[in-house]
C-alpha cells in the first residue's frame, strides 16, 4: 500500500468515527476518542474521564446545549487556557459539535467571532444545531481539512484545537497552515495527546490505534521542533493527565512572532554582500 493510500485511509477512518459519534449524540453512543462520557463518568486517579465532557467545568457545560456537550470527543479544554479576548478572531481546528466554537464566541464576544473547521458533514450539521439552539450569531462553522485552512492569511488571532492535530497525517502542513492564517502576534492554545520522547512509534501504536487518539501522537520533543520549524516561538508544552502509559494529554502554546523573521538569503543579496566585505 503506498503512502498516499494510507493517509487516504486514515482519513476516511477518522471521518467515518466523528461522523458516527454525531449520530450517536442522542443515545450517548461512542466517539473517536472512547465513548461519550456522561457527566458522573470517571476513570483514572484523577478522577477524571481521560476524554470527553467531563473534562469542563459544570459551568461551561451549563452554558451549551446538551449536544454540544454530549458529542465533547476531546482531551482537554483549550478555551480555558487559550487567553481569549473580547473582540478576537478565533479558529477551532477539527471542532466537532461545537463545543469550543461556542464557548469561544462566549469570550470573544459580539465584536469577536469564532470559526469552526470540520471535515465531517455530520459533525457541521450537528455544530449548525446547537450554535442555533445556543443564540450564537458570531460563528461560522466551515467545511475542510485541517491540513488545507480555508481561511486567507493572517486572519486569526488565535487557533485552538482539541484532541485533533494528532489525528492527522500530515502534521508539519497543519502547523504551517496555522502558522500561516494566524495574524503576527497571534496564539496557538490547543490541547492534544502527546508521547513521552522514550516511546517509539511502533510503541505508540500499542497503546492504542490512530482513531484512538494515541498512535498518531507526536513526541513531546517532536511536537516542540514542528512548531518551531514552522516559525512559532514561545512553545510551551505541559501535561495535564494520562491517557494511556507514557502518553498524556497536554496543554499545547505558541506564538506568531508579531515581526515574520526573515525565511532565508537571496542568492543576489549572498553577492551583494560578499562585494560590500571586499
């Protein structure tokens, strides 16, 4: 199989499990990422269900409407971390039922706005619905690919994300095209799965499949040198709670430097220098 045919199925997979877990909101069926928790649900010491809705506070989720919360598939709970203002832009890459996009629009309030992406068109349809339960006027959910934004360039200021990037097979794409649709100055605040640097690929994998959430997990140290190698700076990386052994959910922040640094020399400016030492 080659390696275009592998993404392609990865993909497919994880769409067909997001758009499985829209249609089982409603009998609390299972999710990508485990089975949509109920509020009371809870595994591990700390008391927490490592995904899903139990992951926000009683008052986050008193503010949405049940879906929103019952399709909750994440790790974490980016908006609480993601230093929202009133009047922001935000976008919430791979944002399922909703959930983020309406406690984002919440924060950022009617001067702000806040986009959602999603490549599942049971997901969009099911986001459509509560963000029309909810009141929300300033959102905008978008159909796509979180590795090809459908956004033009810096016009966020800030994009968060949630149990979603390790989803994908082309994680260098994602962090230049977020890197590219964040104004300068703008904030990454995400939460995602992340593996101890020791852990091999193979022993990822082990620990659970792609559509789990834990195979398609970078490295701490791998996660740091992506979004540096895509311009971010100020990358801090801090686990939250385990997910499975050596593999922990993680609060994930950058910056967009406010000045782009310069990518490289020009051959006529290399010339132009070597004369000017002469």
């Amino acid at each position: 199989m080659t390696e275009q045919n592998e993404t392609g199925d990865v993909r497919e997979q994880v769409r067909e499990k997001y758009a499985a877990a829209a249609r089982a909101v409603t009998t609390n069926g299972d999710g990508c990422c485990g089975p949509a928790p109920t509020a009371l649900q809870t595994v591990g010491a700390s008391g927490t269900d490592p995904f899903g809705a139990s992951l926000y506070t009683d008052a986050d989720r008193g503010e949405l409407p049940a879906d929103a919360v019952t399709a909750s598939l994440g790790c974490g709970n980016p908006t609480a971390v993601a230093d929202l203002n009133p009047g922001d832009t935000v976008l919430d890459l791979g944002s399922g039922g909703g959930i983020d996009v309406l406690l984002s629009a919440r924060r950022v309030g009617p001067t702000g706005k806040a986009y959602g992406l999603d490549m599942t068109d049971e997901m969009l349809e099911l986001a459509r619905r509560n963000a029309a339960e909810a009141g929300a006027v300033n959102v905008e959910f978008l159909k796509g690919q979180i590795e090809q934004i459908p956004l033009p360039d810096a016009a966020v200021d800030v994009v968060i994300s949630n149990c979603v990037i390790n989803l994908s097979t082309d994680k260098p794409a994602v962090f230049a095209e977020t890197f590219r649709v964040l104004k300068p100055g703008g904030r990454l605040g995400v939460s995602d799965v992340v593996a101890q640097d020791h852990l091999t690929a193979e022993q990822r994998a082990e620990r659970g499949g792609w559509v789990g959430c834990v195979a398609g997990a970078l490295s701490i140290s791998e996660y740091r040198t992506g979004l540096e190698t895509a311009g971010f700076t100020g990358v801090t990386i801090t686990a939250t709670h385990d997910v499975a052994d050596g593999m922990h959910s993680a609060i994930v922040k950058a910056t967009k430097p406010a000045e782009a640094r310069p990518c490289c020399t020009t051959t006529q400016e290399t010339a132009a220098a070597s004369q000017n030492s002469n």
